[in-house]
C-alpha cells in the first residue's frame, strides 16, 4: 500500500460506486460527474495501491481488497454519520435545508401543496425533495425526513402514521363504451394498466391481478401518473390512489369491494428530533394532511 491515508470524501466515493454499481448512477449522489467520479477513484486506487473493483460489463465488483476497505469504510461512515447527525440535531438555527424523500406521485398530489404553504410560514427553510422509487436511507443521512408505506422497524426512528390512502378501480369512459363494465369473473376481453413487474407483490397489484386474472396488461410503469395518463386515454382498467384518480376525467368503478388501502408513515432519525426545522416541518406536514385520502 503506497500511501495508508485516505481521505473521508475518497471512502464516500468508494461507498457510493460500492453500493450503485456504476460510475453513472454513483457520481449524482455525490454532486460528481461520471468523468470527474471516474478520475477520483482511480486515484484512490493509485494512492492505497490495490485494486478495489473489478471492471465489469454489468458494472463494478468489489475485489478481495475492495470488500475489505468496505467493510471498515462502513465502520467509518457510521461513526462520522452519527457524529454529523448528532451536531446537525443539536443546533438551534431555524433557516437551513431539509432533505425529504418519497415517492414521485405522493410528492406531487399531496406534498406539493403543503410544502408551498410550509415555505410561506417558514421562507429560510429550503425543503429538497427527492421523488424515486428508492427511499434514500435516513442512518446514513441520506433523507432527513422520509414518507413511504411500511412502518420503520428500529428504535432509533421517530415515526408517526401520516394517512391512509385509498385506491379505487378506473376506467375512461371511452373505454367503458368500447368495452362495457368488466363483471367480476376473470375480465375476459378487458386490458389493464399496472406497476411493473418490480411491484408485483404490492397489494392492490396483487388485487388487480387475481380480481380480472383473463385481463391483458397493455400499460406497465413504476409511476402512478403514468398509469393515470394511459388510464384516461383508453388503455384499460387502473387501480389508482384515489387522490389521482378522483381528479382526473375517470369512473370509479364498483365491482363489490375497493383495492386494499396503505398506511403512509413518516420517519426521522431521533438524532434530529431536537432540530427546530425539522420538527416544524413533520409537525406542519401531520397537521396539514388529511387522514384518510
């Protein structure tokens, strides 16, 4: 090893390409182009004198020397991670960023407008909200407030039930004409509108699927608007939050009972529970949405 000493924003690096995979998907999470990415980690490895990753046509894998610098970088980036939480939770400063991470249809429909009326009462407070499929990870500090839909299982979370949500079965009215009501025994000669294959083991997917089993899937995505805009143009029968699909020029269909509903938790790092801006916001987002939607 040429040179033990690795700095923290090279074993953040190291992390990030450890856990993406790809040059590509690493270098966002860090504010680095995948150029400038690719130029630092070959310098770490020239630094430290080992090669950490294997080149692969899927991506980067951890060579023997990688999976063990890995394992005490996790060490490190705990420590670290706890000591900057710690100091963040502590401060009393009520202005400064607070990172939130939910899915993109649930930050659209119902965060939007709550957040804009959070910003008039709280204008030094900026509010970065990451919308994907993949919840950013509050113990690494990732997200300092996260939304989604399974209860956080450890002690060291803070969490409240925010809402229910209730799904409804849709259909444009141009399909209904074309096609006629589906009955409740297979849904034979009707399409259907889905996740894809990813969140098959969602429940109102999986109620989807074995209520109209002889139904074709035209439509798969990962984004409920996306479902939403192929439903009302006609490309088949959708279960939808009913936040979306109640608002949007679609019949709510009635085929003897609803899509099972979900619980939205919210979630912090009890290291922040002291932040001032992070429990007004928590506070105003409980306050300000509904219970049921």
């Amino acid at each position: 090893m040429k040179d033990p000493r690795v700095a923290w924003d090279d074993v953040h690096l190291f992390l990030a390409v450890a856990r993406a995979g790809t040059l590509s998907a690493a270098g966002p999470r860090l504010g680095l182009t995948q150029p400038t990415a690719g130029r630092r980690l070959r310098a770490l490895e020239e630094s430290v004198g080992v090669t950490l990753f294997q080149r692969t046509p899927r991506g980067f894998r951890l060579t023997e020397a990688g999976e063990a610098m890995f394992r005490h970088a996790e060490r490190m980036e705990h420590e670290a991670v706890a000591l900057e939480r710690r100091l963040f939770g502590e401060t009393r400063e009520t202005g400064g960023v607070l990172r939130i991470s939910t899915s993109e249809w649930f930050a659209r429909h119902v965060l939007g407008p709550v957040l804009a009326a959070f910003s008039r009462e709280h204008p030094r407070v900026t509010v970065e909200v990451v919308a994907e499929s993949r919840l950013l990870d509050l113990d690494r500090q990732e997200a300092d407030l996260v939304f989604r839909f399974i209860a956080f299982d450890r002690a060291d979370i803070v969490q409240r039930k925010l809402t229910q949500i209730r799904y409804g079965l849709y259909a444009a009215q141009a399909y209904l004409d074309a096609r006629g009501a589906p009955d409740t025994h297979g849904g034979e000669g009707h399409a259907i509108v889905t996740m894809d294959r990813a969140f098959d083991a969602l429940a109102d997917v999986a109620w989807l699927r074995a209520r109209f089993p002889g139904a074709h899937p035209t439509v798969r995505s990962n984004s409920r608007d996306v479902q939403a805009a192929a439903c009302v143009h006609g490309a088949g029968l959708a279960v939808l939050p009913r936040v979306i699909g109640d608002a949007l020029p679609l019949v709510r269909l009635d085929v003897g009972e609803e899509p099972p509903g979900r619980t939205i938790w919210l979630g912090y790092h009890r290291d922040l529970k002291g932040l001032p801006r992070l429990r007004a916001l928590a506070d105003h987002v409980h306050a300000s949405v509904p219970k049921t939607l």
